[in-house]
C-alpha cells in the first residue's frame, strides 16, 4: 500500500471508531423519582445500537436524557466529543442530534409536508436531506403530501415523525418504539430506512420492544434493568446471548 492509500487507510479506521455518543455515570430524576442510575454507554459514529429492556426499565428516559428533557442529570453525556449535560436542549440538537418521541407530536393544523418542512437546521455543515429524497424513501408521504397530519395513518404518522428530523441535518438520531403498534409491511419500510441510513453513515440509537425488528438492524444491544445497565454485546454475539436475553426479557 501507497502513503495515501495507508493515510486514506487510517483516516477511515478513525472515523469508524469515532464515538458519536459517550455516556458515563449518568444518573437522571424526575421530580424525586431516582429513574437511572450510574448508566454507561457508548456509541461510534455509524453504528445502530439498540436498547433493550422490559417497559418501566428506563429505556425511554435514556433517550430524554440525552435531549435535556428529565429532571435533574448527573454525570456525562458527550456528544460528538461536546459535554452536553448542562446544555438546554435547543442547544442539544445543535449538536446534530434529533430525536423522535414515541408520541409522535404531528401538528394536526398542518399539513403533511406543512410538518416535514416545520423543523429548522440544526446543522452548519449539514443541510439534510431534500424534500425529493424524503418522499423517494417513503412515497406514501408523497401521494399525502396535503392531507391533514393527523389524518395519516399510523404508519404514515411514523414516517412523518423520522422524515422531520431527517430534514434538519442531525446525524444521530434517538428513535424511540417506532415500529410500535404498526402493520408489518410499515415495519419492513422502516427496516429498509434504518439500513439506507446506516449505509449514509448515520448513528442511531434505537429503543425497541420488538426485538424481531431490532436484532436484524443493530450492530449492538444494551439491555437495561431497574435503570441500569445489565448487559451489553454485539451482534455476532446474539446467540450465544439468547438464553441471557428470554431471562430478561423473555423473547
């Protein structure tokens, strides 16, 4: 090998073990309410990572954390190497980040493409992707482009919900329960998305109950419990890790 193709050769290793996300000794309260305790996670650029956990286990907050949207927070959360842990979340999502709740939150006044084009950049460097390459990954939206938000489907809500963000430039997204609820030709469009995505080089952190739609796409899974992180492992590793996984979540 070359000097440029060893330097290109290096260049591309350190961008594949860039950490997007790095979580340490994060403690997070509603109210009183102690939800998690001492979470440690990390992240590299490009990777889907998925966690895991029965209801209540703190999954969810995981995520509102990381957007500033709990109670008080302790420990670390970098973002793209940023300290984000005292930032306000408008600050949080300048940081590239883009998070989509599992309550969807469609403006029912607006239009479909009223609330795909709602969102601002939230990204100097990176525009988003364009309203064609929107509705080239999800024609439904195309051929629903004027109906009323909440007029939509459910499905179609849930696409809607992803493609807003998409729009604002964010390359890590927090996508909480998307495939919950919806008919299986819906959760294959969104297994398709999650895919091109990765191969855009987007990182993902995804919280999911249905662990047939998860363990395909993910390269690597925590498992929470309690608030805490019980196990971790990636996905070569999710066989010999079934036993583990039907204790604790019984799959």
């Amino acid at each position: 090998m070359n000097a440029a193709g060893y330097q290109q050769s290096s260049v591309q290793q350190e961008l594949q073990t860039e950490k997007a996300l790095e979580i340490a000794n994060l403690h997070a309260w509603y109210g009183e309410s102690h939800i998690l305790h001492d979470v440690n996670l990390t992240v590299n650029r490009g990777e889907v990572v998925t966690l895991l956990g029965r209801n209540g286990a703190g999954r969810t907050t995981t995520l509102r954390a990381m957007m500033g949207l709990t109670g008080t927070r302790k420990g670390s959360i970098r973002i793209g190497g940023v300290e984000a842990i005292g930032l306000p979340t408008h600050k949080i999502a300048h940081l590239g980040v883009g998070y989509c709740p599992e309550e969807r939150a469609i403006f029912s006044s607006l239009s479909a493409e009223e609330n795909l084009m709602l969102p601002p950049s939230v990204s100097k460097t990176d525009k988003g992707m364009s309203v064609e390459e929107i509705y080239e990954m999800f024609p439904n939206l195309a051929e629903r482009r004027s109906s009323q938000g909440t007029r939509l489907s459910g499905g179609e809500q849930q696409m809607l919900a992803v493609a807003r963000i998409l729009r604002t430039g964010a390359r890590l997204l927090l996508l909480d329960e998307i495939s919950e609820g919806l008919a299986p030709v819906i959760v294959q469009t969104l297994a398709r998305m999650i895919t091109t995505l990765k191969a855009k080089g987007y990182t993902i952190v995804m919280v999911e109950q249905n662990f047939r739609f998860a363990a395909p796409l993910a390269d690597r899974f925590y498992v929470m419990e309690h608030g805490q992180i019980v196990e971790t492992f990636a996905s070569s590793e999710l066989d010999a890790k079934m036993p583990v996984l039907n204790e604790l979540l019984g799959v």
